[in-house]
C-alpha cells in the first residue's frame, strides 16, 4: 500500500491517535501544497495543532513536530507567520510545548553551526575533509564539545591529529 493511498481515509487519520496518521497527513499535505506555500502554511499549522488536541506527551510532540517541520518546509516568510502563530497559541494557552521546541530548534542550529564552523577551518587549512572525519564531526551533539574541536581546529597539524583528538574526546 502506498501513503497516497490514504488520502480516501483523510477522516480515519484525522480521528486516529496512532502517531502513523500525522505521518501521513503531513506527507499527503505536503505532496498537495507542492505549488501553494500558503496553503501549506494552513496545513502545517493545523497537523501541529493536531498534536497538542490528540494528548500526545511530549516527546512525541516533538518528536512529531520535528517531522512536520522538516517534510512541510516554507518559503521564509511564511516560516516566520507560522513561528507568530504558533508563538500566539501558546501565549493563548493552547500549545505548551511550543517555547521547548522553538529552544529545541535554537540548540539544533547551534550544533549546526560549530559543525559547520570547523569543516570549514579544516577545508581552509588542509583541503578535502575524508568522509570519515566529516561522520565524526556530524555525530557530534554537544556544543561545548565542538567549541572545543574548533579551537583545536584553527591550531592543530594534521587532519590525522585532528582525528585522534576526536577520538580522545568522544570516549
């Protein structure tokens, strides 16, 4: 079966509290709205809602949203309307989860930056990155962690020294 196939179960997936059903409207809302950013604006803002009315605990909210927000991407204004609305329902009281993921999204995009950051340094200082090197950097969570391969980064000799350092931290 495939996930288009839903679309005739639109209500099934609406009443269901199995997280499968927001999976799925999200990807059918998402194919649907290829064309229309505004009407995908409508439609994301109503599965997150969906979230918070179907009771599900926290992480799976985030978890979820996480997934609605990747697979429902939009232009950046209308990222910016839905971060406003969603900001407005949670000072309404209707979305409590809100303020967690937006810092969720912050810490996401500081992550991302010290790793971009330090490929960077090394692209500059010793040319192509080994896939190898790049895997360790990008399994790297922790933003204390990568300011200091950073600062390694600007200073040490070798990729192969940068590697070990790597190595070293992690365990």
């Amino acid at each position: 079966m495939k996930l288009l196939d839903y679309e005739a179960q639109w209500q099934t997936l609406e009443q269901t509290t199995n997280p499968f059903g927001i999976v799925v409207m999200a990807h059918l809302r998402t194919k649907a709205t290829n064309q229309n950013p505004e009407s995908r604006l409508h439609w994301k803002l109503r599965l997150v809602r969906m979230l918070f009315e179907k009771g599900y605990n926290r992480e799976e909210i985030i978890g979820l949203f996480r997934f609605i927000d990747w697979i429902m991407s939009l232009p950046e204004e209308l990222a910016n309307n839905f971060k406003t609305e969603l900001r407005n329902d949670e000072e309404a009281g209707r979305m409590r989860y809100v303020t967690s993921i937006e810092r969720l999204a912050k810490q996401e995009g500081r992550v991302e930056t010290a790793r971009e950051s330090i490929i960077e340094v090394l692209e500059v200082r010793f040319g192509e990155i080994p896939n190898t090197i790049l895997e360790k950097i990008n399994g790297i969570n922790d933003v204390s962690m990568l300011r200091i391969l950073l600062r390694q980064a600007i200073a040490i000799p070798s990729l192969d020294a940068f590697s070990a350092l790597i190595d070293e931290i992690s365990l």
